[in-house]
C-alpha cells in the first residue's frame, strides 16, 4: 500500500486560556494541542480514514481522537525539512507522512517529544481556529492523534536547537 504523503502548511499551538506558558511534564499529555495544518490532496480517498475523518460532521462535543504512532526524522537537512510518519492504530486505521518545515516548529519540538497531542486540520478548518476560540469549538475542527512520547523526536530538537544557534 502507498502511503500518502501531506504537506504541512502551517502550524498551530492551541492553550486553554489559563495556561499560558509552556507545559509542564503533568500536561504535555493534555496541552498544548499542536496542529499540523495540511493541504488536501487532490484525491481525498489516497489518504483515506485520515480526510473522512477531517471531513465527516461530528455532533457537538464529540472528538475524533486516534491512538497514533508518530515517528519524527530530519527529510532534508539543507532545506529543514522534517518528516512525521503517522499510523493511526484505534480510532481510525491509516498511514500517512507529513512534511513539516522545520523553521515552524523549532521552538515547540521539545514540548511535542513529552507527548503533546498532534492535531491534523485542513486549511479551511484552520480558518475556524483564528483568534480566540472556544477551545471545544476548536477542539471540534481536528483529528487528535494520541503520540506517545518521543526520544527520537527529543534528540531531534537538540540537535535542530544546537544547529539553529550557530
């Protein structure tokens, strides 16, 4: 089977409210909810469950939540690319590679290794995630992806860190 391959086009940090600064270990788990804003495919069906997921209308207050795997790597070093292999498991069965550059994501890598929730929105859900939001409404407008912590991605920041201060 092909896994299809998305293009990240934006990312975005949702906090509550009350929690303004970043997280603590206790609740990398819950917050921030890190959203990965992709690009639709031209072909929905080639990415599957993932966009019927994105696209199917959920009555109010439901989630659509994925047990994920989410496996991190450095795509292209030169250009600061970095690739997010994604395998929902329960919830929802798909596979997809998201490429994200990493010039947006630098600052918030090491919370996101803790074990962050990852959000997928598509752009016109992203939209809807502008300014001050309800952050059920929010919460309403992408797919979670419950990623277990990450030492491969953690090691990632270090090194992404060390080489941005150069």
């Amino acid at each position: 089977m092909r896994v299809p391959t998305l293009v990240v086009t934006d990312v975005l940090m949702l906090w509550p409210r009350e929690i303004g600064a970043p997280a603590t270990v206790e609740e990398a788990g819950l917050w921030p909810v890190f959203v990965l804003v992709v690009e639709e495919p031209a072909e929905p069906r080639a990415a599957g469950p993932l966009f019927e997921l994105l696209a199917r209308p959920r009555p109010d207050g439901e989630l659509a939540v994925v047990s994920a795997r989410c496996d991190w790597s450095i795509l292209d070093r030169d250009n600061a690319l970095l690739k997010a292999s994604v395998r929902g498991s329960a919830g929802a069965r798909f596979a997809a590679n998201l490429i994200v550059p990493a010039r947006q994501v630098l600052g918030v890598l090491d919370v996101v290794a803790r074990g962050a929730t990852i959000g997928v929105a598509t752009g016109r859900s992203a939209v809807r995630l502008g300014g001050r939001v309800d952050i059920r409404s929010a919460l309403h407008e992408v797919v979670l992806l419950s990623c277990q912590p990450s030492a491969d991605l953690a090691t990632l920041a270090d090194l992404l860190g060390a080489t941005a201060g150069r």
